[in-house]
C-alpha cells in the first residue's frame, strides 16, 4: 500500500488525458513534492529550473530515429 501523498502524485502524472498532466515545473512546485525535496544539496531546484535545456534534438527532425536508442522488443 502507498501513502496517500504518493497516490496522489502518480495520479496527477498518470492521468489519461495528457493536457492534464503537470509540467516539470509544475511538479516541482507541489507542496507534496517541496516538502520532501533536500534544499541543503547545490542543485536547482524549483520553478524555475530548466530540465529540459539538456535534451540536444537534431536540426533535421527527420534524422530523430537515428539520435534515438533502438528499441528492444521483449519475448516472454
């Protein structure tokens, strides 16, 4: 059984509809989040951070595949 905060959170990243799911600052910004978040360490957290600025995208998004891992097709 998870704890009612966890719930909480998954449900918000978990919902069916994606114009509904929070953001990446959206998230950090939750008070069930904040609260547990370690302050003390030298990282950027919070509203403002920039997660995304690390993802490098080919100019020619037709070449994307190519940049992507390949996929791994599982046999049970």
């Amino acid at each position: 059984m998870y704890s009612k905060e966890l719930s909480k959170i998954l449900g918000l990243l978990l919902n069916v509809n994606p114009s509904n799911r929070p953001d990446c600052d959206s998230i950090l910004c939750n008070s069930i989040i904040l609260k547990r978040m370690d302050f003390n360490k030298n990282i950027d957290y919070g509203c403002q951070a920039q997660l995304l600025n690390t993802i490098k995208l080919p100019r020619n998004m037709n070449e994307i595949n190519l940049k992507l891992p390949k996929t791994k097709k599982y046999e049970e």
